[in-house]
C-alpha cells in the first residue's frame, strides 16, 4: 500500500482499481437514498459516455517566456469580439493531452506540448474541465484572414485588461500557470510536471487518501480500505450531484455522522484513457484526491470497513510536503462566482428576451453558468434574481414604448398583440436554464440542501435544455441535429433528468417566469387593460356581423388576463370578473334583439334553424375566444337569449308538429329545447297526449272489426305501437325520456276500457258477502290468448302461415304484452287454451308450444306460472309412454287414449261433474286404475269427464259418419242406442245421463243448434231459440236424415267435430272465472307482503306499498285498497303487527 501512495503521489495510475473494490457504488447510494424515501437522481446503470452522459472540456493556458498569454478571439456571433483560452470539448476516442493540443492547433494555429496537468474543474458529477499547460513547438498563429468557425484570430497577450474576455473564470488559471512557469526547480511547494495517467475505467471514481496525525506520536496514518483487498477507499461518482456531495456521502459512509473535521486538498493524480469501443465504451476516470483531517486519530472512529495504517517516516515526511505547499498538488476548483459567470450569461439572457439568434452551445453553457453560480456562490441567487429583473424589466421599457405609441384602438390592439407574442413565448424558455435559480431562492439559501441537491438541479436543467434548445433551435434557424447534440453532451444522465424534471414548461410556481408576467402585468397591460377588452368585444361583433378581421388578436386579450393574473389559487380570476363577463353581457345583447328580430319576421320554424346555426358558431367561436370551462357558462347564456326567452312560443308548435309527423322541425325542436332544464318536459306531454288520442281513436274507428276478431285487434295494436316508435325514432332519435313517454301512453292505450272491459270484483269480502261491486279492466289480455291460441291451434288462419312467421307474430304478442296491466289475466287464459291443444291435441307445432313457454320466461312472467307449463308438456309425454303400455295389456288397444296428468300443474279448482257413462266407457275405468295402480301405488286418479272427449260412429238412412263428441255428448248419444227411433223427453234423458241441469242444456244445445252443420244431429220440439228454454217435457230424437252437406250435396260418408271448444269448468265455476282471478291476487299480494317483512323485518307503509307493486308488475298491479285489506287481514291473523310509536310502521312476526 506504501508503494501504492508512491504511485499516486507521483501521479501514476494503480492496477488495483476494480467493480468489486469500489466501497460506495452508484447502485449501493441510490438504495441509501430510496431507503430515505427520496427518488433517486441518476440510474444504477449510469454510464460514462463522451458527448452524451458526460462532458469533459480542456482548456489550455500557454505562457511564453515573456509571460505573454496565448489567447484566442470567439468566433460564435454571441462572442464576437470576445477573448478566451484556447478551450473546447473533448471528443470521443481522444485523451486528455491529445483533446488539449487539439483545440489550441484549431483555435490558434500553434502546435504544443502539453507539460502537466494544473487544476480540474467540477460541475456536479458529469462535467470536468481540465486546465492544461505545456510549450510551443511549431506551427503560426492565427490572423483574421485565416479566420473559422473555431475562431477568428489568436495572439500573446501581456496585459488581459486590454482585452475583451468572453468570461473572468479563466483569470486565476492563468496566473496559476504563469506562477508554475516561475517556480524553482524543485521547488517544494510547487507540483512536479505530471500529465494524466492513461488508465481506463468503464466509470468515474473517486479514490481518496485520507490522511490523519496523532498528535502524541506525531505519526501519519492513512485510512485503507477492508473490503475484497486493502487499497484506498473509493467512491463511484455521482452524476447528479457535486463532487463534494459525493465526497461528503462517501466521508459519511465511512466515518458516521459524526464526521470527523476534514477537507480535500487537492488532487492528486487524474487516471483516463479511452480504449474502449462503441458498444463498449471506456470513457470514465479516477480521480484521486488528498483529503487531511484535522482531528488527532485518537477521537476519530471508523464504522466502515476500514483501518489507518501508520506511514513510514520518510513517506510520512513525503505526504507532509505534498499537504505543505497549497500547489503541492493539482488544485480541485469546484466554484464559480457571479461575477464570473454573469458577463458571459448576460447576452444570453438579452438574446432570449429579444428572440434573437442563440446557438445550441450557447444555451448550454447558460445552463452550466447557472448551476455553477447557485451552487458556490451564495449570495449568487439573489444576484441572479436581482440583475434577470433588472434586464426584463428594460426590455419591457421599450415594447411599452412601442404600444403606447399607437394612438387609434385597433393599432394599439395589433401592437400589443405583436409584443405581447414574442414576450409571451420567451416567458416559457427563459426560465428553463434557472430551474437551479428556482430551487435555491425556495431553500432559502441552506447549504445542506442547495449541496445535496445540487447535481440534481445540474441534470434536471440538462433535460429541460434538450427540449428546449430545440425549439430554440428552430426559433433561430439552428439545425435539429446541432440542438440535439448541444443538448446530449450537456446531460448528466440519462435518467437523473427523467427523474427530476418533475417541473413542465409552464410551471405556475417558476419564480423567473412570474417575474417576467408581473413586470409587464404591471407596466403594460394594467394601463390599459380596459382598452383592449372594449377593442376585442367591437371585434367580436363585427364578426358576428359577418366581417373578416384577424382572430389572434382577440385570443392574445384572453391569454393576457389568463396568465397575467397574481392568485395562484385561482389563475382565472381576472379572466372571469372582466373578459369572460363582457364576451357574455356582449353575446346576450346581440342575441336578443336578433332573436327577436327573426321571430317576427320569419315565424317560429325559421327562428328554430337560425337558433340551432348560433348556438353552434357561437360553440365554436367560444372554443376560439374563450377558456374552455367559460363554455358551459357561454351556452348558457346563448340558450337563454335565444331559447328560454321565447320557450312558450316555441312550445306552442310542439303538439301542431306531432300532429303533422314533421320528424325533422322536431327533431330541431327536440335539439333546442333540450338544452333548457325542463324544455323537453312539454314535449313529452305533448307526444303522450298525441299517442293516447290518436291511439284510442284509430281503435275505435276500426272497432266493429277488432271486436268480432282478437287478430285483427292484436295487428292494430301492433301497428299502433310501430307508427309511435318511428315517431320516436326519426323525432327524437330514441332518446330513453321520449321512449319512456310513448311506453306510457301505449300502455293506456292497450289498458283502455272503452271497447272491451274485464268486470272484476273489488275485493274477497265483497265476493263473500255476494255484492257485485266490480272494477272494469280491460280485455287485451284475454284476446291476446286468444291470438296466441289462433296461432298455436291448428286452424285455417296458422296454416296459412310459415313457421317463421308465426314466431314474428308470437313475439309480437309479447312485446303488447309486456305493456299489459292485468297479466295475470293472460296467464289464466293462456294457459286454459293450451290445456284445450294439449288435451284435444291440436297444436299446430310442438316445438313453438315449448319456444312460447321459454319466450314468456324470458319477458319475465312469473316462474311458478311459466313452472307449470312446462309441467303440462312433461305429463303430454309421460301419458303417451303410459299409453303405450296399457295398449299392450289390453285386447281393446285402440279403444282408449289416457292422459294423466298432474293436478298442481293442470287444476283449475273446478268441481268435478258427475256422469253416467256409456257401458262401453264404463268398463275401461278400473281397467285403467288398477293399470295405474300397479305402476304407482298410494296416488289416487280423479276422473274430469267433463274434460274428455272421444269419437263415436253415427250410423242413419244417409250414410255412416264418424263424430268427435265430449264426453257429454257422448252420453246423451248413447240413450238412443237402443231406441234410434223414439222421441226422449228432456227429463227422461236428465235420468239417463245423471248431468246436472246446466250441463245437460248446454249438451243437448250442441247437438240441435250446432253452428256448422246444415243438417242437426238432434231434433226438438217444440221450438226454442235458447237452451235455458227447454222443459221437462221437450221432446228430442234422432235425425235420420243427419248429413254432411257439402257443395249443396248430401255426403254419404264423413267426419264431424262436434267438440269446439273444449269445456274446462262447469257453468257456475267459469262464472266465478272472474271471482278466482281476484282471490289468487290476493293470495299473490299476501305472498308477497310477507316476503317482504320476512327480508325486512320493519318496514314504513309507503316503502312496503313501493317493493309490493315492483314485485307484483310482472302480473298485475293491486290498487291501494286490496293493498289495505290484505295488509289488515296480515295483521289480524297475527303475521305482522304495527309500531307502538308509529301506526305506518309494520313489524314482521315470526
């Protein structure tokens, strides 16, 4: 290690440098810092790359004998004029030395060796700059006429105040290398002639030799490092802070807080040398750095993995007389003043504000001077701030000079929109190179705070001047590549300034750029604020009249007040109290007497198309004018003046429109008046008025039809409901309010009772006590069974249609349907129609009997309801397979057809009718219930005669013909079996049959007087024209002349059904049809109310009265007072009760 401190002391390289001895790499800070929960500045992956994530300058200072300085003049239009070192930026592949002779070769003309290496320079952790010396060895100077980008002319220069110097930073470099050129021989205090070692790094380093005394023993200790193999401690550098951030962070890592009082001394020994390739660059360096501690090691501790080892006494005395001399070593400048920076800054900053030509390098090296003089300077904020106000606030002198200087309102309007442009635009640029500026003023000067953060603040202006030295770039006809390259060799790291560019162009918070817009708030705008808004609003009418005139001068009026204004709560203040208040009171007064201009002169369906063309222009001029949360209250303001103003005029034309099915003046209605809170309410009064009268009138004009044929009713229904929605739809373009408008008046129109009506009785008391007391509700539900019955049933009417078709009309009978009140109604007889097919086997086609089940599934019917018909199919197919079987073990196989079916799914609650059947039935009864009785035991069979039907052969003069007969009928046939020719008295054929009198009037009534048949089955006298007129003594017989007439000819042979429609109850239960809806909707409301307190358990009246209607919709709806008995009947039979406290309260009882 003693040799090792000889190498560096001599300014060798070491061998020992690796990634696995470095003791505080990028990746082991940025965890301290996350572990702060602070984001960290740079990646854990950062590399140094020449030109692109690190940027090392060599600047040359050349003293001849004579103490002359070799001097270069700027060639940039910036510097014109001004004298510099011969400097510049190292270009990839180069070293140091070579990158040094370079740029004194291009600038001045002259060949030199470099001799040694003087200072090095720092600018956070990624600019360096490295001050050279060394000596002519050919080549001439530079004149004028050799003059280049790189420079005009060089010359030696004894006295530099003669000169114009670009910058005063390089003054004490230059007396540092003519004092070098002075000194002794061997002098002690001076450093030996000592260039930069060529060694590679893939990184930048930082290795230190602390060195320390005990004070007792007077020996020197240097501190080692532990870690891997003894070598001196070393830091990787961070990129985005400064040199002495990374020394302190690393010094703490060592040491603890408690560090020991300590400061570097100088540099060292400087290792680079670039031997990498592209892929795999070596572009970093080591920098190796003396650093004394004043304590005695004896009350210094260590907390790393380090030692101090005790130097022997003559390398002791060797490391005492390198900390001797202050130029014993290379000198480490890491400051910059104000005064050194401000000169070369200020032309800048004036090039800016003028929007003059900057040039990519130029805007760069503002960002570094910045960063420079914020970081080591600590008065050079309020410095920077003070001197930037002073600049603005003059060049804000003259552009007020040039607008007040126009006189007439419009001139004055253009010329400040003019200076108002350029301003405006620098004020987003010109505070991005003081984004270090802004952090420091904000810290309030802490140097804790401005040195850790300080190559933060470096990387972050970095970024920002890649973005903007293009747009600069652009501005000043610099081209694309030369801004981005200024701005690449000018970035720290790639992700540090991702990371801390949290800041977007036009940051509210920016102190420099409110400094620009309240310096010209308040010398330009403030005076005459009020001129300009009057100029813009007269602008804005003539445009409203039609005239041409350049909006940009309007939009530059709104963008003043918007970003000029001081509240940074709420930046649109001023805009909304001034500019955004006269667009509006200006806007209201033009429209209102335009508006009513139009009115009177072209009526309301030309005043509604010029509405709807102004309120668009004056959309898409408020998007121009205004800021974009004023459009809502600009909207406002138009649809007041030009629509609520005149809303009863407009309204009047509603209903005139419907009436006429002008779909495209309503749809502009409908447009208009949308935009006022309740305009559109009218409307829709209007379209369900129109719906229910017209409705209800074309039903009855067309009511001598619809009321003989349930398919006629339900296809007016239908085309009914299709003319109100393309109403809906080409009006209104089906918008849900209008929708929901013509849902209800259709549903009055399918509910009315003017033509058909349903009486049902109030209540289950009045149907007790016998009182005929009774609500009317309409009959659609019971023709759309009907329909559906027409469709399903084999009739003339569905075979003329195709499969498809009768789907269509099948779903069109559940769209009306859904519109019903009263569905239960349907259901009951749906259902005994679909009894009657079932039974009778007349369906048209099976699959569409099980599609329209699963179809009123899906429209929401009840599913205990839908349940059962879906039974009713089950037992169809079960009581085939049983027929089968019982076929196979009797003789008389075809005889006798079964259907067993299920009394939940199939029961009607009727009484059953007794008969005496005919012998040859009669047999087949306990035929079949002990058949059943074997296949199920303990299930009891019911017999519904009255539900069978059977065919018979009828035998006269005429012919043999084949009867389809119910059961009734059947028997009444069969009391003339034996005596085809006597006459039978009604009581003689009562005693026969055992049916009840009802039925046996309403048997016999099928067979004298049947519809279809020209020639009766059955003869009477004396004549009658109604059944209830028949007598005990009424005389029937046989007609031995019955035939089937067709053509007007007897047919000798043929089939007759004489069934119809099926019976499914007796007379005196199809009389209580009526009274059975009513009780199973109470016992419906019942069921429902106790589903509801059972899930509640307390509930007020209105709440359970809102849930019972949304339960019981699907069926029907219950009126308030079957709601109030049925609440009361709960009650007493103890299944709720009310509240003690509260009488509209309910509380369930279990």
């Amino acid at each position: 290690m003693e040799t090792n401190l000889v190498r560096v002391l001599e300014g060798q390289y070491l061998d020992e440098l690796t990634s696995e001895l470095c003791d505080f790499t990028l990746e082991e800070q940025n965890a301290a810092t996350e572990a702060q929960g602070v984001k960290p500045l740079a990646s854990s992956d950062y590399i140094p790359i020449v030109g692109k994530t690190v940027t090392y300058v060599v600047a040359c200072v050349i003293v001849n004998d004579h103490g002359e300085v070799l001097m270069m003049q700027e060639a940039k239009e910036s510097c014109a004029g001004k004298w510099y070192l011969p400097a510049g930026r190292m270009e990839p592949g180069e070293t140091i030395v070579e990158a040094g002779a370079r740029e004194v070769l291009e600038e001045t003309g002259l060949k030199v060796e470099i001799s040694t290496l003087l200072a090095v320079e720092t600018a956070g952790g990624s600019w360096f700059r490295f001050v050279l010396t060394g000596n002519v060895i050919g080549g001439e100077l530079k004149t004028p006429s050799q003059a280049d980008q790189e420079s005009i002319q060089a010359k030696w220069c004894q006295n530099l105040n003669e000169l114009s110097l670009r910058a005063n930073d390089i003054l004490p470099v230059i007396e540092l290398a003519r004092n070098f050129r002075k000194r002794q021989p061997k002098d002690p205090n001076w450093h030996r002639e000592i260039l930069p070692a060529r060694k590679a790094h893939y990184k930048n380093y930082l290795r230190v030799v602390v060195a320390i005394k005990n004070k007792t023993t007077n020996a020197v200790y240097v501190l080692l490092s532990e870690k891997t193999a003894y070598h001196f401690p070393t830091v990787e550098i961070h990129p985005g802070r400064s040199l002495h951030s990374t020394l302190k962070k690393f010094m703490i890592e060592l040491f603890g807080a408690d560090l020991p009082q300590h400061r570097p001394h100088g540099v060292l020994s400087v290792e680079h040398h670039t031997s990498g390739t592209q892929a795999n660059p070596t572009d970093g360096l080591c920098l190796t750095v003396l650093v004394i501690c004043r304590p005695s090691i004896e009350s210094v501790s260590l907390i790393g993995k380090c030692i101090w080892h005790e130097l022997s006494k003559d390398l002791s005395a060797r490391l005492a007389m390198a900390v001797a001399g202050k130029n014993a070593t290379f000198q480490l400048h890491v400051n910059s003043t104000f005064e050194d920076k401000w000169p070369s800054m200020r032309p800048v900053v004036l090039s800016l504000l003028k929007q003059e030509r900057v040039t990519p390098s130029e805007w760069q090296e503002l960002f570094f001077a910045v960063h420079l003089v914020c970081l080591w300077d600590d008065k050079g904020p309020l410095k920077i701030h003070e001197s930037l106000q002073q600049d603005i606030v003059a060049y804000i002198k003259q552009a007020q000079c040039r607008v007040l200087a126009q006189r007439e309102e419009q001139a004055l309007l253009k010329a400040y929109i003019v200076e108002w442009r350029k301003f405006f635009t620098q004020s987003n640029y010109l505070p991005l190179p003081f984004a270090k500026l802004e952090s420091c003023l904000q810290s309030k000067g802490s140097t804790s705070s401005v040195s850790s953060s300080g190559g933060g603040g470096g990387a972050s202006s970095s970024s920002a001047s890649s973005s903007a030295a293009t747009a600069t770039g652009s501005g000043t006809s610099h081209s694309s590549s030369g801004c981005a390259s200024g701005a690449g060799t000018s970035s720290g790291s790639g992700s540090s300034s991702s990371s801390s560019s949290k800041k977007p162009i036009h940051a509210e918070d920016s102190i420099v750029r409110k400094l620009m817009l309240d310096s010209w708030n308040q010398s330009i705008f403030m005076n005459i604020k009020h001129r300009l808004q009057e100029s813009a609003m007269k602008l804005v009418h003539a445009e409203r009249n039609g005239e041409a005139f350049d909006s940009q001068l309007v939009i530059g009026v709104r963008e003043s007040y918007v970003n000029l204004c001081s509240n940074t709560e709420d930046k649109l203040e001023i805009y909304r109290e001034n500019f955004e208040a006269a667009y509006l009171h200006a806007t209201s007064a033009f429209y209102r007497l335009k508006a009513s201009e139009q009115l009177q002169t072209n009526g309301v369906k030309s005043f509604m198309e010029y509405a709807d063309a102004k309120l668009r222009e004056e959309e898409a001029r408020g998007e121009r004018y205004l800021e974009p949360g004023s459009i809502t209250a600009l909207g406002q303001c138009c649809v007041t003046v030009l629509i609520g103003d005149h809303l009863p005029t407009l309204l009047a034309e509603c209903a005139p429109l419907i009436e006429a099915r002008e779909t495209q003046r309503l749809q502009l209605m409908f447009r208009l008046l949308d935009r006022v809170a309740g305009g559109v309410d009218p409307m829709l009064r209007d379209l369900e008025n129109h719906i229910v009268q017209a409705g209800l009138a074309d039903m009855v004009a067309a009511a001598d039809i619809i009321t003989q044929d349930s398919e006629k009713y339900v296809e007016r229904l239908l085309k009914l409901f299709r003319r109100f929605s393309d109403l809906v739809k080409e009006a209104f373009n089906d918008d849900p309010r209008f929708l929901t408008a013509r849902d209800k008046a259709f549903k009055t129109v399918v509910n009315d009772i003017t033509m058909f009506k349903l009486e049902l009785p109030t209540s289950n008391t009045a149907m007790a006590r016998g009182i005929k007391i009774s609500t009317p509700e309409s009959k659609c539900p019971e023709l759309l069974a009907n329909y559906c019955d027409m469709l399903l049933r084999r009739t003339p009417f569905s075979k003329r249609l195709t499969t498809e078709e009768i789907e269509s009309r099948l779903k069109d009978v559940l769209l009306v349907l859904k519109y019903v009140s009263n569905k239960d109604v349907f259901m009951r007889y749906h259902k005994a129609h679909l009894t009657r097919r079932l039974i009778l086997d007349s369906s048209a086609d099976s699959e569409k009997e099980e599609d329209m089940v699963e179809w009123l599934r899906e429209v929401g019917m009840p599913a205990d309801y839908v349940n059962k018909l879906a039974r009713m199919f089950q037992d169809i197919k079960v009581s085939e397979d049983l027929n089968t079987q019982f076929r196979s073990q009797t003789t008389r196989h075809d005889a006798i057809n079964i259907k067993i079916l299920n009394a939940g799914a199939w029961a009607r609650g009727s009484e059953r009718v007794s008969v005496s059947l005919p012998l040859e039935l009669e047999d087949y009864i306990p035929e079949v219930e002990e058949f059943y009785k074997k296949k199920h035991s303990g299930r009891k069979l019911q017999w519904y005669h009255h539900m069978s039907n059977g065919t018979i052969t009828f035998e006269n003069n005429t012919g043999r013909f084949d009867l389809d007969v119910t059961t009734f009928q059947m028997a009444v046939l069969f009391a003339w079996n034996q005596r085809p020719n006597e006459k039978v008295s009604y009581e003689n054929l009562r005693l026969a049959t055992e049916l009840p009198d009802p039925e046996l009037r309403r048997t016999l009534w099928s067979l004298v007087a049947f519809p279809k048949l020209k020639r009766q089955l059955l003869v009477y006298e004396p004549a009658i024209s109604n059944p209830k007129d028949f007598t005990e003594n009424t005389l029937f017989w046989v007609n031995q002349e019955f035939a089937i007439i067709k053509n007007g000819k007897p047919q000798r042979r043929g089939k007759v059904n004489l069934v119809g429609r099926l019976q499914l109850s007796t007379e005196r239960s199809q009389q209580e049809d009526n009274q059975s809806i009513v009780q199973l909707r109470i016992l419906r409301t019942q069921e429902a109310i106790i589903k509801i307190m059972k899930m509640r358990k307390r509930l007020s009246n209105a709440a359970l009265q809102a849930e019972l209607v949304d339960i019981l919709k699907n069926m029907f709806l219950p009126s308030k007072k079957m709601i109030k008995e049925q609440l009361e009947w709960l009650i007493e039979h103890k299944y709720m009760r009310r509240d003690d406290d509260d009488i509209n309260t309910f509380i369930y009882m279990a």
